[in-house]
C-alpha cells in the first residue's frame, strides 16, 4: 500500500446538505481568500437528500439576498394548512397549532435546492466533491481532528483491490465541519470518541418515507399543506403524515414514525401504504403514477439530546447534531442557521473552540429549548401527549420540568407474553406493491462486488437469541428489505442485500442489540433522488 496523497484546506465539510452548503457559503462570503471543500458522498449534489419539505425563509434571506428573484426549482408558497385526525374510514379536522401555520413559507424539494446552493457555493470557488465518500477521520499527532480519508474505490466484497482500484487520498484541514445527516457514520465516532454526549439524553429518531407522485389534473392544489395524525398507527406510537401539492400535477406525499415504536411485529413501510389506502388520501392518489420514493431517519431528541458539538480540531452541526423542531417538522432552517454560525465563528476565530457556546446562546438553541417537551410528552400516548403539547405551547415552554428522553433500541417489547395492538390492517391497490418496488423508484445503485457496509458485530445473535427474543425486526423495520432470514429451522441465516439499501440508517437506530453498524459504501453509491 503506497501512501496516500494529501491535499490541504483551510476548512473541510463532510456534507453537502443544507448546513454544509450554508457554511461553506458563508465562509467564502466572510473570508474570500479561504480555501474551502465540501466532501459529498452521493453521486451528484442532492441524491441522497431526502425532506418533505417546507422551509422557513429567513436564513436564506440572510444566506443568500435576492433568492426570491432565482428561486430553487421547485419553490412553491404555501396557500394554506390542514391538519386531519384520521380514523380508518373516517376524518376530522383539528386546528393548527402554532408551530404548523406556514404562512410565508415554502415547499420545496430539498434536493433540489441543495443543488441549486451547491452552484451558488462554486461561483464563490467553494470546491465541492461529489461522488467521495469520506470513511475515516484523519487525527492529528496531539488527538485533534486533523481531516478526512476519502474511501478506497474498486476494492472487491472479498476486501482485494480490483482492476479499477484508486486509493482514496487524506484531505487535512486544522478545521473539520461535520454536516453528515441524521446518525453521521463519523459523526457518531467522534461523539463516542470525544464523549460529546456525557451530559445530554440519548439521541431519538424517527424513520421518514416519502413519495413523489404525479396525478390526474386538478388533484394536486398547489401550495396545499396537509398533516394527518391517527390512523393507521396505534395510540402509543408517534407519528403521522405530510401531503404537500407542488405544480405540474405532482404531490409530495410521507409518513414518520417514531422509532421508539414497542411493537417488535411492526412494519413501517406498511403503515405508510395503508396510510395512503384512505378513502382521502387514496381518492387524491387513484389513477396517479409514481415517481420517487425514499427513506432517511429523522433525528427527534431536540434540546435535551444536542450533544456538545465542538471537539479538537472539528465541529459537528445540523442533523448530525440534531437540530430539528419536531413540533414544526422542520429542520431546514435550524441547518442553515447552525451553518451559518459556525462559519460566523470560524471566521472571526478559525478554531472550532468556542463554538458549542455561541450555538447554545443561539436561535437554534433557543427554539429548540422551548418546545423541548412535546416530543417525550407523547411517550404515555397519544391524547395524553396532545393534552401536554398544548400546554407547552401556550406557555413557550416556560413550565419548570423538562422530560427525560429515551433511547429508540431499548423500547422494543420481547415477543414473550406480548400482545400486539389490532391494526385492522386492510388490502391495498395503489403503488408500490412491496419494499422492492419502492427500492426501485429510489433508483439505488450499488456494486453488488465491493464490501458490505452494513456490518454485524455479532452474527450469531441474529441466528439465535433475536429470533426468539424479538423474531428479527430487522426484517420489517427496513423500508428497503435489506434484511432477510433464510434457511429454516437451526439453519436460519441473515441475509443482507445491501444493494437495497437507501442510507436511511433505521437498522443503526432501532437494533434492540447494537449490533448493526452503518459504514459508508464506496463513493457514489447509494439511492439517486430526484427531486425528494
């Protein structure tokens, strides 16, 4: 093995979403002559990028002035909110609470503005690089963060170099900015490494799977914002949908849950399709067509889960820290606004130190901190936890006490002495028919001959105790079928077809043993959004 080449930045972002993108644009606004690079490991800009989405303005109004005259592709102002309580036949309509009203906002594809960012980041000679996975991080001699190592490419599934081997270089920088996403395959080393996460909750999540359709003229109305709570998930499981009308006769349509779910028998992806089987929502879908579909997890914690996000030589922000506000479903604006900070920060001190400060005396902080309730007000049920919310929201989050949050692996219930809830689950007609065909609008793309990203630490436990204990849920909590049990009997196996997999990172989170540990593929793999 030669030694690897080095190239030198200023300043490195692993991550081209939405805070990456801000920062490095900020950064080049602040300081022109700094040498900065974004590390993307999605084929082009915006493939893995995955959102309902409706976004506050406001940071791009200070990011970018003037947007409004260049808006991203698909940029539609919201007209109005409706919120449904469903049940399996029926319907009825709350109000809005406060977080939801989206007056001034905008539905967008997350996507595709990341893109359109990313070319406003290289007209500022930002140097952006899609399609390199950055697999390990580069420490310096003292323990800092020093850089990243891009992943080798052409390495074969038996872990030998293959005709079409190119060794990944190291790329130094005495500052690394972490926006990686939900559950970061380097940012939860270095939260471990580092123990950022000492005097927080466990981090909690949710998985997220959206569709995007096209249907008949005059269904979609466009700037229509539509959240439904209820059906077809059970009172103890938290969650609900989006159905955002964009132009052109296209719909947004998508389901969260929580990944805290107890039912070790539950199926995600399932729920979301019998979700769209009623009578409202199939009427809107019915004699439509498919476009995309995805799935990502959604990070839930909020103020009480936010790791410190500054170490030796790096900073972590965004998703990979968890800034999201679950009661706005929104976390495009807190990515951009803690983007926007760090790079404010590190232009007037080129060190990470300091950082976690000015991000917890923050907006984003602040935001975070008054709505830190509502979540884990939800953990004892779904009437209890909108009676709380309410609360909350009228007093801004002013009540003394602040809830305890939960890990999502340690809420699953053994199969022994459980009794699942009755779902009353109907028969379904409207696409996709299964996990596969969902896997193929995602356009997923990985070489079946390079080494499986997803590793088990412990194989023998799928094989034995997870059967008995919990009937392997990872079989059902994937949106993407990657994992499967062959074999009857004693010889019972788990298969991985990591091929399927859509980076959604559900089986890092929801695993009730650990044992499952999320690596990035060889750069450019993965799912290949389009306009998600």
């Amino acid at each position: 093995m030669t030694e690897r080449e080095i190239m030198e930045y200023d300043v490195i972002i692993v991550g081209a979403g939405p805070a990456g993108l801000s920062c490095a644009i900020r950064l080049k606004q602040q300081k022109p002559e700094l040498m900065v690079a974004v590390i993307e490991k999605s084929s082009e800009i915006g493939a893995h990028i995955l959102s309902g989405a409706v976004i506050e303005p406001e940071p791009l109004d200070e990011l970018l002035p003037g947007w409004r005259d260049n808006p991203p592709p698909i940029c539609i102002p919201v007209e109005r909110d409706e919120i449904w309580l469903l049940s399996q036949k029926g319907r009825r309509r709350l109000p809005t609470p406060p977080q939801q009203k989206n007056h001034g906002n905008y539905i967008v594809s997350l996507g595709a503005m990341c893109a359109w960012m990313a070319n406003r980041a290289e007209a500022l000679e930002v140097d952006i690089f899609p399609g390199y996975a950055a697999s390990e991080i580069h420490f310096t001699e003292n323990g800092a963060v020093g850089g990243v190592v891009i992943g080798d490419m052409g390495v074969g599934r038996d872990g030998q170099p293959k005709d079409t081997y190119m060794q990944g270089i190291e790329i130094h920088a005495p500052v690394t900015v972490f926006s990686e996403g939900v559950r970061g395959h380097l940012s939860k080393r270095l939260i471990k490494k580092f123990a950022l996460d000492k005097d927080s909750d466990p981090q909690t999540y949710g998985i997220g799977m959206k569709e995007l359709w096209r249907v008949q003229p005059g269904k979609s109305k466009p700037g229509l914002v539509q959240h439904t709570a209820g059906w077809p998930l059970d009172s103890k499981t938290y969650g609900g949908s989006f159905i955002y009308h964009l132009d052109k006769d296209r719909i947004a349509i998508g389901f969260v849950c929580g990944l805290d779910y107890q039912d070790p028998e539950f199926v995600p992806f399932e729920a979301f399709q019998q979700m769209k089987n009623h009578p409202m929502v199939h009427e809107m879908l019915e004699g439509g067509e498919i476009l995309s579909s995805g799935a990502r997890a959604i990070v839930e914690g909020g103020y009480q889960s936010l790791p410190k996000t500054e170490m030796p030589g790096a900073l972590i922000i965004g998703d990979s820290a968890g800034t999201l506000n679950v009661p706005k479903i929104k976390g495009t604006h807190q990515a951009m606004r803690c983007g926007i900070l760090a790079a404010d920060h590190l232009a007037a001190t080129s060190v990470a130190e300091g950082f976690d400060r000015k991000l917890r005396e923050s907006q984003v902080v602040r935001e975070l901190y008054k709505v830190r309730n509502i979540r884990p007000a939800f953990y004892k049920g779904f009437w209890r936890g909108f009676l709380r919310a309410a609360i909350e929201t009228v007093t801004a989050g002013k009540l003394p006490t602040t809830l305890s949050i939960h890990a999502d692996d340690r809420s699953l219930k053994k199969l022994d002495g459980y009794t699942p809830p009755d779902r009353h689950w109907t028969a379904r007609d409207l696409p996709p028919r299964d996990r596969l065909a969902s896997v193929y609008f995602a356009a997923t793309e990985h070489d079946e001959d390079q080494p499986v990203h997803l590793q088990i630490l412990e194989p023998d436990i799928c094989s034995t105790r997870c059967v008995e204990e919990y009937n392997n849920p990872c079989t059902r909590f994937c949106p993407a079928q990657v994992y499967e049990m062959v074999g009857e009997g004693s010889e019972k196996q788990l298969q991985i077809n990591s091929a399927n997999c859509v980076h959604c990172k559900t089986c890092d989170i929801k695993d009730p043993y650990q044992i499952i540990n999320w690596v990035t593929p060889e750069g450019g793999s993965g799912p290949n959004y389009q306009n998600m």
